[in-house]
C-alpha cells in the first residue's frame, strides 16, 4: 500500500527583512520579500525521500494568502505531487491555536477527497512565529501519535505501519518507533533540501494548487479562526537598545605576540575592574 503524506508548509518573511509594526504589535508584511520556512522543506526533503525508498503519494498544504501559492509552486518544482492553498481574509492573524485548529481540518479534508494520510511533516517551528506549537497542535487535534524534533528517520515498514525515527534532545538522541498515522516535526540535522530540477520547476510553472476557502469547510467554526480565535496577546515589542562597546585592534608579528598584548590589555583595564583590585 503506497503511504501518503502530508507536509504543512508555510510562507513566511525573509527573516533579513522583518519589521514589527509598533501600533499592533504584528509583523509587516506589505513589501517584504517571503520565502516557503525552511524548516518546512526539510519535512517535504524526508517525504520526497520516503517517496524514492518506499512509495508515497506527497500533499503539500498552506494556510495563507494567495500569494503563498509561489511557496507551494516551489514544492511540486521539488516533487511534491499535489498542493492545497487554504487562503480566505477569515484565516488572517491566526495564532498558533487557530492555524492549528485550520490545519487539523484542512488534513481531515485531504484525507477524505485524497485518501487517507499517514504521515504529517511540519517543520520544527517558523522563522517568524518561532513557537513550535503549530505541529503538536495539529497532532493533539486530529489524535495522531507525535514525533518532535526528529533528526533522523531510521525505518519505514509500511506492512506493519510503524515508523522509527532518532529524536535530538538537550541532553542526547532518543530512539522512538511507533506507529503511523504519525506526525513528525523536522529539524534542519534532518537533511539536505535539494536543488529543483528542470523537469520540475517546469511542472511548477503550469501548476495551479487547489484552492480551499471557509466556504468549503461546513464544520468550521468561526470563533475558532482568525483574530477572534487568536487568544495570544502580544503586549509590547521594541528593539533592544545598541551599547557602545569599547574596543582596540592589536598587533603583532606572531600569534603569541598578540596574544601577550590581549593579555596585558586586559590586566590593565578589565581584570582589576572586574575583580576589584
């Protein structure tokens, strides 16, 4: 049976150019170039490598804007084999919660017109929100067995339906196996994101994604999405303020010249200072 998998990809600012409005505390978006999160096409690089080991049928879905449809055209240049784009003004300024909430249906959705999902890639977490709540959140919604922070994935056997893959923790690697319908959260340690081929990015040019609105999910719950299902308060942001720091260039002609001069510097200024001599 040839597993499908799903990998939730999001569009997010370039992190070199993000700017916080300061009267409502969101992200500027207007004028800011996005890029598809890179945490998210290490989930998509593992399903495309499952695919090549395996078999599977990859679902690439996003919840965003209509321009986020060039993330996912980015996807199937990759090898993606299919993309939803969950895109309606309702969705706007979700937070974790309410982005879970949409995607845990959104799977369901694809798991009913698709066929049945056995395996959820996200990313560890998203260069702007930079929670790494919106994973465990979909598995906690759709009661599906959850590996985070995964930076291996050791064995597939698709008979059996169980999946073993190598945690990074803190503290060292943990090896888990359970069983699918499984959702796993990519860490970068994961894999190499590869380069799209030409055959692909030319697939990617003609593709259109599917395109689901609030109107095509008669179960939602509007108090559930967007601002209104957003309880996260963001009560103040700003810029930490620059310090001068004081600093002076030495030189020398050997590494052990200039290591001595380091070293009578800071007898001089920072040691009796710091220690009170």
């Amino acid at each position: 049976m040839m597993l499908h998998i799903v990998v939730c990809v999001k569009q997010v600012p370039d992190s070199r150019e993000i700017r916080i409005d300061p009267k409502t505390n969101t992200l500027i978006r207007d004028g800011v170039p996005a890029i598809a999160n890179f945490y998210d096409l290490h989930g998509l690089e593992e399903a495309l490598r499952i695919k090549e080991t395996v078999g599977a049928k990859i679902t690439v879905v996003c919840m965003g804007p209509p321009p986020a449809e060039k993330s996912l055209k980015q996807c199937i240049s990759l090898g993606a084999d299919g993309a939803v784009l969950v895109t309606d003004r309702g969705f706007a300024g979700a937070d974790t919660l309410a982005t879970s909430y949409v995607l845990g249906l959104t799977i369901q959705k694809v798991s009913a017109v698709f066929g049945p999902v056995d395996i959820v890639f996200c990313g560890k977490q998203t260069l702007d929100g930079d929670t790494g709540q919106v994973g465990p959140g979909i598995a906690c919604r759709l009661d599906l067995e959850q590996l985070t922070y995964v930076s291996k994935v050791e064995h597939i056997d698709v008979d059996k339906r169980r999946i073993t893959v190598q945690r990074l923790l803190e503290d060292g690697v943990e090896v888990v196996q359970t069983k699918m319908p499984v959702l796993i959260t990519a860490l970068k340690e994961l894999n190499k994101v590869r380069r799209a081929p030409l055959p692909g990015m030319i697939r990617a040019a003609q593709f259109k994604p599917v395109i689901w609105t609030t109107q095509d999910f008669p179960e939602l719950d509007r108090s559930k999405i967007g601002l209104k299902g957003s309880p996260t308060i963001v009560a103040k942001t700003w810029v930490p303020a620059s310090k001068q720091v004081n600093t002076a260039f030495l030189e020398g002609d050997t590494p052990e010249a200039v290591a001595g001069a380091a070293l009578e510097k800071l007898w001089e200024t920072e040691l009796p200072t710091r220690f009170g001599w």
